[in-house]
C-alpha cells in the first residue's frame, strides 16, 4: 500500500469521525500538499508531450512557435499565417476553434499593450449554464492538445498546481501565486515590458485546482 493511499484512507477514517463535511475537505487537502511536497518528483509528473503541429516555448522573454521567435505585438495578419484563418471574433478576441487558442492582437494605441495568448485546455463545467443564457461564449469548440512549454515544464490539461510549483522551485523560479480567485499567475521583467503567464482552473472541483481550464500568456 503506497503512503499516499495511506495518507487518504486516514483522511476517511477521520473524516467519517468528524461528520463533517468542510473539516473532511481541508483535512484531504492538507495531506494532498504533504503527500506532494515529499513524495519523489517523478512519481508525481504525468507524462507530456508536445502539440503535434505547434510546439509553443514560453521562457522569461522569450517566445516560439515550432523553433521560431514571435512576439505578443504580432499584428493579427502574423497570427493568420501561421494558424491559418480565423473562426470567429468578439470583444477584440479571435478563436481557432479546431486549435483550440485565442489571440488577443496588441492595441497599436496602447504602446503597453503587447497583447495575449491564451490555451484552452479544457471547458469549464459552468459552460452549460452559460450557453442557456448567452449565445456566444468565451471559449473555442475544442481543447488544445498536447503540452506547451513554460521556462523549462511542460504543461497541460493534467496540470497539478502543486506539482508545478514544486518543480518551479526546484528550478529555482518563483512560483505561481493566487490572484484573483481562480487565477494564478506569476510575471516578468523583459526590455521595460512586463510577461505573465496565468493559468485558470475549474473553481467547481475541489481541492483546487483540480482541473486547469486555460493558460494564458501576456
């Protein structure tokens, strides 16, 4: 029987004691970190690979797309040629929907702009009531496959966030942080501009964040 096993048949045991319900949540949490703050690194990583057709490479300022630069301030006729045409726009946003990636073009009157990229990894359960009530939503028809690269670790959709954090640390890079809720994030200094990768998860599941929905660049 592995420790982590151990550690959740506990985790029951003490929570059927309890009856209660939100103590039982914490409880499983907390030992969920313990387990994944000891346990040896590869047993933990799952693992990943690359999207087939676009292999995407997020370092501190540097940015690629299958071996080549590119920058946020891409005008939307850069971002064509290489992901071909658009599906749709809205609120400033293009969708490739088999891709499963919006672009967010750089605003040439905002010289602080240097817009975004953002990797749909997986639709958020809340998506059903949404579409009853709007007709468009934020979202592209399919995921994006595979995993991209950020300073070194290759995310995506079975991201853990306290996996991840644990093998940014022992990189020596600074983890991400809770901004706003749901939404972490961490950035950088590059040339008087600012990078930040943000990822947002499925705030239905708990213990948080149990399923990544999207990862986004600016």
């Amino acid at each position: 029987m592995t420790s982590y096993l151990k550690l959740r048949i506990l985790c029951v045991f003490i929570f059927l004691l309890t009856g209660c319900e939100e103590q039982g949540r914490k409880l499983n949490s907390s030992l969920d970190t313990i387990y994944k703050e000891l346990a040896p690194i590869e047993d933990l990583v799952e693992p990943k690979e690359f999207n087939p057709d676009y292999r995407f490479e997020f370092d501190d300022c540097s940015l690629k797309i299958n071996g080549k630069d590119f920058h946020l301030n891409d005008p939307l006729e850069k971002w064509v040629s290489i992901f071909g045409g658009y599906d749709k726009t809205k609120w400033g946003r293009y969708y490739w929907d088999d891709i499963g990636i919006i672009i967010s073009p750089a605003k040439p009157e905002d010289p602080l702009d240097e817009g975004s990229i953002r990797f749909q990894f997986s639709k958020d359960s809340t998506d059903d009531y949404i579409l009853e009530k709007m007709e468009f939503v934020d979202r592209t028809e399919k995921d994006f496959q595979g995993a991209i690269s950020v300073q070194g670790i290759l995310i995506d959709k079975t991201l853990d966030y306290k996996v991840l954090n644990r093998q940014r640390r022992e990189k020596g890079l600074e983890t991400f942080g809770v901004g706003k809720i749901s939404r972490f994030g961490v950035g950088y200094r590059c040339d008087g501009m600012t990078t930040t990768f943000k990822f947002d998860y499925n705030r239905s599941i708990e213990p948080y964040p149990s399923v990544i929905t999207y990862f986004s660049v600016h």
